[in-house]
C-alpha cells in the first residue's frame, strides 16, 4: 500500500465522520421541527468549530513537506488542493469529532475526546502532503 492509498484513506474517513456529524444535526434539526423538542444549538453547525483544529491541521502539513523534502510547485491548483484536503477538510472532521462526542448537548469535552479531535486534524494535515 503507498502513501498516495493511505492518504486517499484518511480523506475518506474524514469525510464519513464529517457526514455523520452532519446528519446528526439535520436529525436534530428535523425533531424539533415535526416533535417541537429542543431547538439544536447554534455550536451543532460543523462549520463553525473551535478555531485552533485549522492551525493545527496546517503545522502538520507544513512540518511534514519540510521534514519529509517534498519540492512543492507553488501554483493556485497545488495551494487549493493543500488548502482543501490538508486543512479544512481535517478541521470539518476534528469539530465533527467534537459534536458526535457530544451528541449536541452542551457538556464540555473529556481531554481524551479532545485530543482524539486535534489528533485527527493534525493526521489529515500531514497525510495531504501525499497529494502534492
């Protein structure tokens, strides 16, 4: 299996995670739409995470193209690429870590659900390096 393969198998992962969590807000969306439960906080939207998942994301990506040697040709396809696959793609996934630990209720995070979220962006972060 080369690194290409294990890469293309993170971003799936991180987009069936981002996919859950997704759905899980719609469910929760559509309850209180046709039972009139408990609206879902406005925290439940994947998008809207704690901030430091992208930055963490991205110092991996950095430090393992550095580390690792790769010659990056520095043009807009290979900028939106990393940008996409190497830190919002890993930060949508870590935040949805978040949420589905959670289950949208409003309980703070165990450190280990936490660091499981940070471990996931900064893994996705450095798997987008295979792509360049």
């Amino acid at each position: 299996m080369t690194l290409e393969h294990v890469a293309a198998a993170v971003v799936a992962a991180e987009l069936v995670i981002t996919l859950l969590a997704r759905l899980g807000t719609e469910r929760r969306h559509w309850r209180h739409f046709k039972k009139d439960k408990a609206a879902p906080h406005q925290r439940d939207d994947i998008r809207l995470g704690p901030g430091l998942v992208y930055p963490v994301a991205a110092l991996a990506l950095v430090a393992i193209a550095v580390i690792s040697g790769t010659d990056v040709e520095w043009n807009i396809g290979t900028l939106s690429l990393l940008g996409v696959l190497g830190i919002l793609v890993p930060g949508y996934a870590a935040n949805s870590v978040m949420l589905l630990s959670t289950r949208g209720r409003s309980k703070p995070l165990k450190g280990w659900q936490e660091m499981l979220a940070y471990t996931l962006a900064a893994l996705g972060g450095a798997a987008a390096v295979a792509f360049i």
